[in-house]
C-alpha cells in the first residue's frame, strides 16, 4: 500500500504558517504581461488584454498584473542605465508617461487601476528590490520622513541579475523607504505586489519583512508575491508569514524539460517542486510554481524570440492540471487579445479550475512502481465527507497506462468523471488510464 492515505493528507493541514487569509483565500488567479510582453508592455497593450480576461473573470481570473518594464522610457536599452528608470522625487519609480499616458501629471498608476477595477479586476504590479542607484547617487528625501536614501542603501548590495537597485538596510530608514514606496503604490490603489530579487538570488529575509511591514502601514489590503525562485525550504515559516505566495522555482518556460541547462526550468521541474512544497499550501501562503506560458508569445516575451508556445496540447493540459490539482497560483502568460478557442476551452475548465481553488489538501501519491508516473490526490468538499480528485500524468516520452488501485490512493470510489470532458466511466477496482507521452487526466472519483 501506498504511504499516503486520508488520515495522512489531513494531517498535513495542521502545517500552520500565518500568511493572510483574508487576501488570499484561494492561489491567485490571473494574468501577468512577462511571458508575452517582457519590459514592452504598454498602456494600449495592458487594456486590451485586461478586456480578454474580463470575459473570462467569471471562471476565476481576477488579477491583472504590469510585470517588470513600466518605469523604463527606454526598455530595450541594453544596460540598466540606458532604460531610462522613471523616478519620483523621493526615489521611487514611477510608470513611464510614453508608455502609459494615463500616468502623466503624477497620476502614477491610479487611473489604469481605476479603470480595471471598473472591469471587475485586481491589479497588480512588479517592482525590483531596493532602492535605484540614481535615486541614492542624488541622495533623495525619504518621503514621510527625515531620512534620506543613501542612509537606507546598502551600498555593498546588488541583485546578481540586475545592477540597477541597491539593497535595503535592515534599519530606520531602510522600513522609511519601503513605507514611502508601498504608501504610493497604495494611493494608486494596487491590489497585487510582485517582488522580484528577493525570494532567491540571494533570499533576503529582512527586506521580505520590511516589505510586509510596510504593505500593512499603507492602509491598503495588497496580495504580496515573492520571486524568483527556487526559494529554499528551510524559508518556509517565514515566507508564509509575510508573504501570501512565493516562487518555488525558477523561471518556467515552454518546454517538458530543459536540461542539461539550470535555467530556464520546464514542466518536470513543476512535479519535483510542487510536491516538495505541497504541505506548505494553506490560505493566505501558497507556494507559486510561476506562470503558465501558453498560446502566444508575443510581441517580445520575456525569455527569447516571439513565438507561439512550443508545448504541445498534451504538455499544455498537463501543465494546467498539475498547478490546478497542486494548487499553485494560476498566472496566463499568453498575449490574450491572440487566445484562441481551445485555449479559451482549457482555461476555463470550471471544474478543474475548482479543485484549484477549493481543494483543503493535495498531495503526490508516493511508491508508485511506474517510475514515469505521477498521481496527485486533491480533497474537495467537507473534511467530514471529502470528495477525492485524482490526476494521473505520463512523464515518459511514449505512450503510456496508468494504473493504481483504491487501496494504492488511500480513497474509495466505483466510478470516476472526466473533469474536462465530463465523461464518467465505472471504476471499481482504482484508475486505469492510457496517456499519450506527456499527457494526463483528471477525474473526480464518484
């Protein structure tokens, strides 16, 4: 028999971390401009793929995120220092007024957030680490304070990716700086921050800290996001206390498996990540495994040239039924205004996108003798009377049957539901399924 059972998945509830329950009830739903648009993004580009994810807000899809680029004149400078940052008087960045117009005459992001709040949807934006090197070479005030910047930087520290912000010192002035910044986002009414250089690359507890403090001083409720990845485990206390989801791995992009390169990380990655994580989801913490690079992506994506996502449909499901069955934060990455119908079709799969979002445990199956299968379990309903969901995925590069028995999963059932096609078939001795390479299916077991 297989070492995990119901008794077992229950327990692992009691894994107690006090990330907000309140914010993030549920893994955050979404879409974010990286993968599509990586620093290019403009105001015109973000509107018309906020008006895609209207349409589709009712299947869950709530936050609309500005990833990294918005403060760049210049984006595609080729150095830091030829992006042109847009800073406020205090040090702080400020969207660049040629690519979202709307922010002109310190109106900042206030009306773009205005008007996707008007669409039914969150927004939310990406910001660096620290302080910008210009503001701290000019050695601004500190809005809300005496302090000035070169008192809050730490000099001595950069990000390792990206040389254009100074660390914060764990000090008075370091938490004044962080208030200042997350006071603005706030007036802008910002309802979703991404962190980027802080999770890893290096960890940096101290700011994570200060950076909730301050989130929590601004008088706003905002979704805090850590990254990148992978954040290391021995962290998980404390970033599922101060932060609402945090990356588990590195950069995900479109592909089953990059090796032998450590980066980008593809789908395999996913399985060994979230099921290291999987006892450390709960509301208000939820471990991300980042976002999901589908359809098409274009104009100019983050991570190489413009294309349309080179997974396969097969990897495309799978992908989406492992972070929907695990519970990671569901993020497109996809140029939506380019989303076609089968697309639009998977992602608005009601009832996968429901063990997602009100799954109270899942978990990998462990000691399965097929060494290229994966089986996750995830608990639906009452804890009184749960209901099982169970996912069956195929790592191998053929074709491939699947097979557990009840006793294997630690669940009883006589029949099981296709959760895509709604198709039910009987089942009275366990799952028994025959994948393409690459493929999975997800059923509810009746």
């Amino acid at each position: 028999m297989l070492r995990h059972s119901l008794l077992a998945a229950v327990a692992l509830t009691t894994v107690a971390f006090a990330g907000d329950a309140k914010l993030a009830p549920t893994p955050p739903m979404g879409w974010n401009s990286w993968d599509a648009y990586g620093f290019t993004l403009t105001e015109t580009e973000y509107k018309a793929n906020a008006e895609v994810l209207a349409q589709i807000k009712d299947a869950g899809w709530t936050y609309a995120i500005v990833d990294m680029g918005w403060y760049m004149a210049k984006p595609l400078g080729e150095k830091t220092a030829d992006q042109d940052h847009q800073l406020d008087a205090n040090g702080r960045v400020i969207p660049a007024v040629n690519l979202f117009p709307s922010a002109a005459n310190g109106a900042g992001f206030k009306p773009l957030a205005d008007w996707a709040h008007a669409k039914g949807l969150k927004f939310g934006i990406h910001i660096m680490r620290g302080i910008p090197k210009e503001a701290v070479a000019k050695n601004m005030p500190i809005d809300g304070s005496s302090y000035r910047t070169s008192e809050a930087a730490d000099v001595g520290d950069t990000c390792s990716w990206n040389d254009g912000y100074y660390g914060v010192k764990d000090n008075a002035a370091g938490q004044a700086y962080y208030d200042s910044a997350m006071k603005l986002y706030a007036s802008w009414n910002v309802d979703y921050i991404k962190i980027d250089c802080i999770a890893d690359h290096p960890y940096k507890g101290a700011e994570i800290r200060q950076v909730h403090d301050a989130i929590k001083k601004s008088g706003r409720d905002i979704v805090l996001s850590l990254s990148p990845g992978p954040t290391n485990i021995i962290h998980a206390g404390e970033v599922g206390q101060y932060a609402e989801l945090w990356r588990i791995a590195d950069d995900q992009w479109d592909g089953w498996d990059f090796k032998p390169a450590d980066w980008p990380n593809g789908i395999l990655t996913g399985f060994r990540k979230l099921a290291e994580w999987h006892a450390y989801a709960k509301p208000g913490s939820w471990p991300d495994a980042d976002m999901l690079p589908f359809g098409s992506l274009t104009p100019h994506p983050g991570w190489g040239e413009p294309r349309p996502s080179r997974l396969t449909p097969d990897e495309t499901r799978t992908w989406f039924t492992l972070w929907a069955v695990a519970r990671s934060p569901l993020m497109l990455g996809a140029n939506l205004t380019k989303m076609d119908a089968s697309l639009k079709a998977l992602v608005t799969s009601k009832d996968v996108i429901a063990v997602n979002q009100t799954a109270w445990e899942s978990y990998p199956v462990e000691g399965l003798k097929q060494t290229d299968a994966r089986i996750w379990v995830a608990l639906t309903g009452s804890r009184e009377k749960p209901v099982a969901n169970v996912a069956a995925f195929n790592l191998s590069d053929k074709p491939m049957t699947v097979t557990a028995t009840w006793k294997d999963l630690g669940v009883k059932g006589r029949a099981l539901r296709d959760l895509f096609t709604g198709k039910k078939k009987p089942a009275p001795d366990g799952i028994k399924a025959a994948l393409p390479a690459h493929g999975s299916v997800i059923w509810r077991v009746e």
